[in-house]
C-alpha cells in the first residue's frame, strides 16, 4: 500500500513539473553569395544601363555614312574633305543620287545644281542623329570651298512621329513584353509541358505584335508600314526576345534573367540605331547593332515604314534566327536532362 502511495505521488508531481523545452537551433549564418549575387547583379545593371543609353549619346561621331555623289570630281573632292566621317558612292547624276537615297541605300545625295550650288538630299526617316550629322560634315565642307549649299528632306518622317523615336519605344517595348512572357513561361516548368510552354510563347508573340502594330499604325499613326509585315516583324520580335530570354534561364538559372535584362533591354535597345544613328555609334555599338532583336527590328520597322522593304529581309532573317536557334537549344537541353535521368529545368 504504501508504494502504491509513492506511485501516486511521484505522478502527481511529474504532472505539475515544468516540460523542459529543447533549446532553440541557431540558424546557420547565410553564405556570403546570398548577399552579394542580388546586389553585384543590380550594380551591374545599373551601370551597364546608364553607360549605354548615356554614355553612347554624350559624343556620337559620324563613321562611314553612305552617301551618294554625283561627279567624279565632286566625289573625290568629298571624300578627301571628309575621310572616314562619310562612305562616298559616286553616281551618275542627282537622279540617281535620289533613288538611291528613297532605296535606303544611302544616307544623302550630294549634287551640283546648274547655278553652280551644291544640293543635299536627305531622308529625315532614316534618323534625326544621322541627318544632322550629314547635314553638318556638307555645310562645313560648302563653306570650305565658298559655295552655297540647299538642303531637301525627301523622304520625311510622318507627322505623329516628328522626333523618330517610334522605332526605338516600340521596339523597347516589345522586346520588354517577351522578356516578361518568358520570365512567366519559366515559372510555369513545373505546370506545363514544355511543347505547351513554347505553344504558349508562340502564340503570346502573336498576339504581341498584332496589338503593337494595331496601337502603332491603325491607331497613332505614328508609323506608316503596312499592317501585316509590321504585325508579322513585332511578333518575331518577341518570339526572339521571349526565346532568348527563356534559352539564358534554362542555362543559366537565376542569373540567366539579368543577363537577358543586359543583352536585350539595354545593350540592345541602346544600339538599336533608332536613338542615335548606327553610322554614329563606336566601333563596338555598331558591331553588334544589327545583330541583336531590337536592332534588327528598328531597321526592319523603318524600311517596311519609309523604303518600301528595301532592306528588311536581313532584318527578318535576324529575329527569326533568334528565336528558331534558341527554341531548338532549349529543346536540346530537355532532351538531353532526360537521357540523362536528371529533371529538365527548362
């Protein structure tokens, strides 16, 4: 009996004892990545943008602008006056200097009229930076050589773009748009197959550019291509940046989207030629002007607007090599994580 007491009482007193709680864990002390992956990545972009989009507009210099002579001795008197500011193109006469500035061939046509003055033609649409540029390098070389100078704008930029920054906010805006597809495309790894996650880009770029060519022509009127190639270079605009976009986050992961950001929305858009003239930008800016999505969209947009396409399947050509080679190297990356056994992080 009496220990049957004692049993009692020791579980009276277990019940009313404090419950020792397991000392809390230390949360390990993050890796110092962690904290310098966020803010390198948002310094690099902040540089590499102001640098860019500043930094190639503070001195822009003319390099090798095309432009049309007619005479073998005016020509010759240009090229040596001006050296590698301009890329003389002698031509029979100022008629064909014309057309082959309304071809996009050229940048100007410089002629001698029968009074003895020079005649300059221009074509406001390939520019503003580029036509102030020519207009300055003949008005310096004129007065050199005591001659007056008359200057026409035959092909003008329309009314509802006078400054000709159509090209470039179009084209920034969407290369941003496909950039953000793929941003939502990427999320979506784990809810969608990847054939149904190219569907979707596909047909998200289409759509992309029916809106952006409706908003730009039929209702600014700020830019005069026709309708369905305008439509059709804006969705392989954004097939390419969203592609591309997608190819750097299969590849890369994390870092896969700022470097995006820095290829396509600054280093990009900031050579594209829409801001400053691509005759006007450095040796580097130049290279890469053409070959990237905005670039190639900004000569396509201006060619189908003022010179009738002249010039516009090279930049065709470009943004559909874009989008085709990335969607194919993304694919490749599935296929082969599957061989492999390990998931696919595309």
């Amino acid at each position: 009996m009496d220990s049957t007491v004692e049993t009692a009482s020791q579980r009276e007193r277990d019940a009313h004892a404090t419950p020792q709680l397991a000392a809390p864990r230390t949360p390990a002390r993050p890796p110092v990545r962690a904290w310098l992956q966020p803010a390198l990545i948002a310094l690099v972009v902040v540089a590499a943008f102001i640098g860019c989009y500043v930094g190639l507009q503070r001195d822009p210099h003319p390099h090798r602008v095309p432009i049309a002579v007619s005479g073998q001795a005016l020509a010759s008197d240009v090229g040596q006056a001006m050296g590698d500011s301009v890329e003389v193109r002698p031509v029979a006469d100022g008629a064909a200097g014309r057309q082959a500035l309304e071809r996009h061939d050229v940048s100007a046509a410089l002629s001698t009229g029968s009074d003895g003055r020079l005649h300059l033609d221009v074509a406001g649409a390939d520019g503003l930076s580029t036509t102030a540029a020519v207009k300055e390098l003949v008005s310096a070389y004129a007065g050199g050589a005591g001659l007056q100078l008359t200057t026409d704008d035959i092909v003008p930029l329309v009314r509802y773009d006078a400054r000709g920054l159509a090209g470039f906010y179009i084209a920034f805006g969407v290369s941003l748009a496909g950039f953000v597809l793929a941003q939502n495309a990427l999320g979506l790894a784990k809810l969608l197959h990847l054939r149904h996650r190219f569907w979707l880009i596909t047909g998200t770029s289409a759509a992309i550019g029916v809106v952006a060519a409706t908003i730009a022509g039929p209702v600014l009127h700020a830019v005069p291509a026709p309708f369905v190639p305008l439509a059709f270079t804006l969705t392989l605009l954004s097939a390419a940046a969203a592609f591309a976009t997608k190819l750097l986050g299969t590849y890369l992961g994390p870092v896969g989207i700022p470097v995006a950001t820095l290829l396509l929305l600054t280093v990009g858009n900031a050579t594209s030629g829409a801001t400053t003239g691509a005759d006007l930008l450095p040796t580097a800016a130049r290279a890469v002007s053409g070959l990237l999505p905005p670039g190639a969209a900004v000569r396509a947009i201006t060619d189908l607007s003022y010179f009738h396409g002249a010039h516009a399947a090279g930049p065709l050509v470009t943004l559909a090599a874009w989008a085709v080679i990335a969607a194919l190297l993304i694919a490749y990356r599935t296929r082969s994580r599957r061989v492999s056994g390990t998931a696919p992080a595309a």
